[in-house]
C-alpha cells in the first residue's frame, strides 16, 4: 500500500518536516538492550543484512544502528575513481544538453540539480560548462544499508551548497509515480577538485522519513542557513569520509567532459564503496 500509485501520489501532500522529526525521535530513543537487540535481529533478518561486514554493537539506539561503521577491510578500494557509497545503480548515462535521467527515463536539470531553482536572484551558482558531454552516475542507498558517503578520489573539497526541499521517497516505485524528485528534494552538493584540477560535484539527495543530510567539516546549522555555498577547503584522501545520510537516499556523481568513457557499471547493479568505477578509453 505504502508504494502504491494512489499513496504517492499523495505524499506532496504530508508534512514532511514534521514526519522527520518525529521518526528522528523515535530513532534516537534509548531501549532496554533485550528490546532494541529484538528490533534489530528481525530488521537484519528481513532486510537481508549482512552484519559481518560491520563493526559490532552494542548499539544504543535505532539511529546507532541505521549508523553502523564498516569493519576493518571490508571494502577495499580499487584503482582510479571508486564507489563513493555502497547502494544499486538507478542511472548512468551522458550528461546531454544540461540534463540527465531521473529512474524511467524523466529528465532533470542538472543546472537545477545542483544550481537550486531557477530564482531572479541566485546567489554564486557553480559553473557547469565542463561538466557537458561528461557522464553522470546515480547510486540509491537503501534504508537498510550503509549511510556514509566516502571520497571517489583523492581531492580537495572545496564547498558545499545547500538546497532545502521536500522529502519524498526514492524507491523506484516513487521515481516512477513522482517527477523530478531529485529537484524536489533537499539536498547538498559537494565541489570536488582533483589533483591534477579535474572538477567532480557530488550530490547528495535527502529521502523521506528521517532525512537527515551530513556534511563533514561544516556545521549542520551553519550551512542550512547559508545563503551562499559554505567553503570548506579539506584535503581529503580517496576513500575518507565525506559525510553521511541518517537513512536512505541518493547520490549522484558528475564527472566532466573527457575525464571517462562510460562508468563501469549497469543500472539495477548492486555496488559497494570503493569499487572501481572506471574503464580505460577505447
């Protein structure tokens, strides 16, 4: 019922801010250790979890768990660019006349994906003539998975810009029945630049429920309040954490013209953080 046409279509209408306060609440509730243990045992069980690849509890709430770290090892990182997120591949693609695919074929923005709406008085929009003709990468990470979002390389994080917005779901059933849900939904985008001056932009796309978005080396306050992109100027190396979700939601990577021939994976893909993303030119 919760992923019918009939329930999607009417979720514009929820309040959105106030169901993730209050399911942020619940999941930042303490239990009783027998109780939060029970709940995650039959979470793991349905959803297929496979715990050994992550460090063990205890864990002191809901939001602890959904906010497990990796063990030692687990995800090794291959040459070149990487898997900036473990999560399915939903696109991948040409960045084609300022657009890209939203899941089922809806063209989106990129100008508004990660400019904001067009407004009479957009402040200091990040230029995105290198980035036509380059290729675009859209990884869902589901609410049972992993939520941190890690470097593809080594780089210098520049900025990051906030956009507010709503907070649907991402699942594919909601991609299908809601347009441009990437535009519509609050998100962050990271300005990556390269060692040898190659520009990235990251985008990291709340979801619904919780929908919390974190950025490392920014208070969260400080850039929800921005009217400008926030400087940052970290130098991080490939693989270190860039920040993280507090449940599931998107990422999508853009690449600019001439950096990669296609990306090394097919849409519906599972892929893990720190798998290889690129292929040599032909």
């Amino acid at each position: 019922m919760i992923r019918s046409a009939a329930f999607l279509e009417a979720y514009s209408l929820f309040p959105h801010r106030a169901i993730n306060r209050a399911s942020r609440v619940v999941a930042r509730l303490p239990a009783p250790a027998p109780v939060l243990r029970a709940a995650i045992d039959v979470w793991s069980r349905r959803a297929e979890i496979d715990l050994a690849d992550f460090e063990p509890g205890p864990f002191e709430s809901l939001e602890h768990f959904f906010l497990r770290r990796l063990a030692p090892g687990a995800r090794p990182l291959g040459p070149g660019l990487v898997a900036a997120v473990d999560g399915f591949v939903v696109g991948e693609g040409a960045i084609d006349a300022g657009t890209i695919l939203q899941v089922k074929g809806h063209p989106i923005s990129v100008d508004q994906l990660v400019n904001g709406p067009p407004a009479p008085h957009r402040v200091a929009p990040t230029s995105l003539a290198a980035f036509e003709g380059g290729r675009y990468l859209t990884t869902f990470l589901r609410p049972s998975g992993y939520h941190y979002v890690h470097a593809p390389e080594g780089a210098r994080v520049e900025r990051v810009r906030w956009i507010p917005g709503r907070f649907f779901p991402q699942n594919e059933d909601a991609l299908r029945e809601i347009p441009r849900i990437y535009l519509r939904n609050e998100r962050a985008v990271l300005e990556l630049t390269l060692a040898d001056g190659t520009p990235l932009l990251l985008v990291m796309v709340g979801a619904s429920v919780v929908g919390g978005i974190h950025v490392r080396g920014v208070d969260d306050e400080v850039l929800r309040r921005a009217r400008v992109p926030a400087p940052i100027g970290r130098d991080v190396t490939k693989g270190e954490e860039l920040g993280h979700f507090t449940f599931g939601s998107t990422v999508v990577l853009l690449a600019p013209r001439g950096f990669v021939e296609r990306f090394a994976v097919t849409e519906g893909q599972r892929i893990d953080m720190g798998r290889a993303l690129t292929v040599p030119p032909s």
